[in-house]
C-alpha cells in the first residue's frame, strides 16, 4: 500500500476514516495495527513504536510505515491523534459506543482479557518474581495501595498476602496521610495504578522511596507517573471493549505474587494458614448444614 498524500489526518476521526478506506488494501501486517489502533486508542496512547510493535507482532520499522501509510509523518503523529482522543473521551462516551457494539461483546471482552494476561505474564522473567517475592517475605511491614479503580486488585493482594504472613496493611483514602507515615525503611509498598493516576498514589509513592522502603508498582505502562518510582516495576496490559479499563491482567498477577510469596514463606506461610483456618472455624465464619434444623430453616 502506497503513502496517502492527502493532507495528514487531523483527529482521531479522521484517522480512523483513513484506515477503513484504506481497509481492503492492508497488509496482515498492516490489518494487525489498524486493528489496535481501532479497538484500543487509549492504551496506543501510551505505547512506543516498540511495544506497539509488539503488541501487534510486527517490526517497529513496519509501524512507522504503516503511520506514513495513512498520511502522517510518522508514528508519534499516530500516537498524538490516539491522545487527543482519549482527552475527549468520557465515560458517557464510552458507554454509548458499547451499548452499540455488536452482540458478541462479551466474546471479545474475554479475548483481550486472554491477551492481555499473555503479554503481561511474557514480559515478566521469573528471577524478577522471585525478587519481589523476597522483598515482600523479609520486609517488616507491607502495605498495599490501590485506590479507585486499582482498588479491587489491590484489595486482593492484600487479602491473599495476609494469609500468609503478618503485617500486611491496606491503604485507605480517608487516613492515607497516617497510614502512609507509618512506612520505614525496612518496609515494602505495592502500589497498583492505571491511567488516570490519582495524585496520592504517586506522593505514597514517592515518600515510601524518600524513607527508604522498598517500592512495587503494578501500573499499565512505561510512560506511567509511578514507574520510575518503582524499585521493581510490572507493566499490565489493560485494552479491552468496555466502559473501563480490564483489570483481569492485574488480578491474574496479583494472584501470581501471592503465591509466589507463599512458596517463599514456606513453613511460615502455613502455620499462619493453620491459624487462619482456627480462627474461622472457632468464629464460625462461614455456612454449614449444622446451622439448619430438619426442616431447613436456620437454628437460632
């Protein structure tokens, strides 16, 4: 496919009606960009021409020729056109585009969850797990933060760290200035962030590193505020159809460093599970049929 030499495409719009006109003369290759581009401008926003090549399985040369392809001088003119959009972009918005997409929404939904575990689990080298399993087994205290929607996967680490050992505390917005003083060197902070990045991630953040304690960040990609606050960083992928981003990729991951933590504690991660396990069963947490009568109905 030759370069368009029409004027460059001035908005996303205009964007992506380059790209459908340009539709049935694209290279798989090609078909492969134009596909990211259009189902997920957000994330593209802020990709490099290198993890974008990645993402679609392509060489960075063959972005930035599919950028000159449609019109524009290169790929960081594609990248501003996908920022501009996701400024304009509002939850409303979002909404609308959903409820009018096609039945099988729920199909590729469960899709780009598929890839986005795959990519963010393919990037991740098992001796960096390792180390981070350490850091959060040997540190004095842990403290997990994720507030709005980082919260549910931040809620889950921490749950699932708490079985296994001691001291593990989740940040909250209403006394996240006390609760952050509370961090000392020899402490671990795991904090989650996706755009758009609340302020008080950041700060926690960065006060965890001015005291010294070790920083875990789980954020959605390179050019996120947290990364170089982070002593051991994850990039979690995020696309999906819907009105918000997927947080599938960060809870898959969560549950992979509790685990890993768990096999590092060992012993210890056990008999903090036996007691676990006494305690619920001498509060009677949870259901059993010796708390109905014979006819079914619950014993006073």
């Amino acid at each position: 496919m030759d370069d368009d030499r029409r004027p460059p495409p001035d908005s996303f719009a205009a964007l992506t009606a380059r790209i459908h006109e340009h539709g049935p003369y694209l290279t798989p290759a090609y078909r492969s960009l134009a596909r990211l581009v259009l189902e997920d401008p957000e994330g593209v926003a802020f990709l490099s021409v290198g993890d974008l090549a990645e993402r679609a399985g392509v060489n960075m040369s063959t972005v930035s020729r599919f950028a000159k392809s449609l019109g524009l001088p290169g790929y960081p003119a594609l990248r501003q056109l996908c920022e501009d959009h996701l400024r304009a972009q509002t939850l409303v918005q979002r909404l609308n585009a959903v409820t009018k997409a096609e039945p099988q929404l729920w199909q590729r939904s469960a899709r780009f969850d598929e890839e986005n575990i795959a990519r963010t689990f393919g990037r991740i080298a098992a001796d960096d797990m390792v180390k981070v399993a350490r850091c959060i087994s040997e540190a004095r205290a842990v403290h997990v933060l994720g507030l709005r929607k980082s919260h549910s996967a931040a809620y889950l680490l921490w749950f699932l760290l708490h079985l296994v050992r001691d001291d593990v505390r989740l940040f909250t917005t209403g006394v996240l200035v006390e609760q952050v003083r509370d961090i000392r060197a020899e402490d671990t902070l795991i904090a989650f962030g996706l755009h758009r990045y609340t302020r008080y991630t950041v700060l926690a953040c960065r006060y965890a590193r001015q005291r010294g304690a070790t920083t875990v960040v789980l954020t959605d990609n390179a050019a996120s505020p947290l990364v170089p606050l982070g002593d051991h960083v994850f990039l979690v992928d995020t696309a999906g159809p819907g009105v918000l981003r997927s947080m599938t990729a960060f809870v898959s991951l969560s549950q992979a460093i509790a685990s890993t933590v768990a096999a590092h504690l060992g012993t210890a991660s056990r008999d903090a599970l036996a007691t676990e396990e006494s305690l619920l069963d001498q509060f009677k947490v949870y259901f059993d049929q010796d708390d109905l009568d014979p006819a079914g109905e619950p014993v006073s």
